[in-house]
C-alpha cells in the first residue's frame, strides 16, 4: 500500500467507504473512544471539521475498544452518543482495533508511516491523530495530548499544499 487512499473501510452505518473517495482532500484520522477523558476532543475535531472542511479537510475518527475498554458500544451506540452528545457531523467509521494482530490495515500502514515517541508503532491511547496530506501522505502523528485546535498551522500548511 502507497498511500491512504489504498485502503477501504466501513463507515458506522455499515456501509463501505473507500478512502479513495476522500482523494485531494487533507484527512485527519483519530481514533476515538466514547468514555474516555479525551472524549471531549470530539467538540475539537468537530470545529476543525466545520471550519476547514470547505478547503479540503475531512476528519475521519474510527472508535476503537483496545484502551481501557472506553468505547464498549455498538456502532449505533457510539454514533448517537457522538451526535447528541458532540453534534459530530464529521464521517465515522465502524469499530476497529488499531493495535496487534486484528488491527485495521489502515492503521498497520499509519503506524508504519509515522512512528510515535521514541520510534514505538503502537497506538498509546485513545485520540491519536494522523495528518494526512492531499497527496495521501502521513504528514505528522500526533498524541493523545494534542488538542484538534493546536494542529490548525499543521492543517493549514497541509491544506496550502499541492496534490
């Protein structure tokens, strides 16, 4: 796999998505969780998503159960939780695993392309962030900690960027 676009997944409705319907467009992938206290960021992603979506940026959270077992729901569950309690208008993807054998390709290849602290693969928590550029590129991972509203100079480079 060469870039983003190579992967498919299935979106919270049950449907399949292609990345590559998202080509020319900056991604923000995250994986999410509903019960864990960087839930919160959802208002975030969803800010980032309203104000930059109209340039090119799509926010893409998959909720993933590995860490803590902060996201136990079914996809229904987790997408009304998202949207009554966020207003997440953003796409969501189904449940995945982002870590170990089970994990989502998607997040075997974002793993591989951009390494975490100290060079480590593995997803540490809930909320980490992958910039992805138009070219369908990792550009930048980003922890846990990193609130949606401090990558905007990030987003904006990226968005600035040629295909």
């Amino acid at each position: 796999m060469n870039s983003v676009y190579d992967f498919d997944a299935v979106g919270i409705d049950g449907k399949p998505v292609a990345l590559r319907d998202y080509e020319g467009k900056v991604l923000l992938i995250v994986n999410t969780a509903s019960k864990c206290g960087f839930t919160p960021q959802f208002a975030g992603l969803e800010e980032l998503w309203a104000e930059y979506r109209p340039r090119g940026l799509v926010v893409v959270g998959f909720p993933c159960n590995q860490f803590g077992s902060q996201d136990p729901g079914s996809d229904s569950d987790i997408s009304s939780f998202c949207s009554l309690n966020y207003g997440v208008s953003f796409p969501m993807m189904s449940k995945v695993e982002v870590n170990g054998p089970q994990a989502h390709p998607l997040y075997r290849w974002l793993t591989e392309e951009a390494r975490g602290l100290l060079g480590t693969r593995a997803i540490k928590w809930n909320f980490t962030k992958f910039l992805v550029g138009r070219d369908g590129q990792v550009r930048k991972r980003y922890a846990p900690t990193d609130s949606p509203k401090s990558l905007k100079a990030d987003i904006e480079k990226a968005l600035g960027a040629a295909g």
